[in-house]
C-alpha cells in the first residue's frame, strides 16, 4: 500500500466539488496526487518547509548574535 505524506498549500487550488484549498491548509496526499501540484509551486512537504524555516531562524540567531558582539 502506498504511502501518504504532509503537504502545505503555498497557492489555493480546487479540490473538487466547488471547494478550494486554502493556504497553509495540511493535507495528506499520495505522491502521484500531489506531482502536479508540487511542479506547479501548488504545494510543497510540510518536512520541507519546517527544515527551512527552522534554518532560516537558527541562521536569523546567528547573525543577531554576531552583531551583538
């Protein structure tokens, strides 16, 4: 059995049914589901996009350090 994986919604897309996406939303998807989307810029990992924002803040931290000294 395939696997899903955690997407965030970076641009709003429908979901069917006249319903839309809305950005940050979670959503648990399967690869193939998710291929277009992510190609599109629509989606990115949800792991992705916390492995970045936790670079960016220790990388922030770093250089308020820097200037403090």
């Amino acid at each position: 059995m395939a696997t899903r994986q955690s997407y965030t919604v970076l641009i709003p897309f429908p979901k069917g049914g006249g319903h839309w996406s809305v950005v940050g939303e979670k959503l648990e998807l399967l690869d193939v589901q998710a291929s277009a989307l992510r190609t599109a810029g629509r989606l990115a990992l949800t792991s992705d996009l916390e492995a970045a924002q936790a670079a960016e803040k220790s990388t922030k931290a770093k250089a308020t350090s820097a200037e403090a000294k």
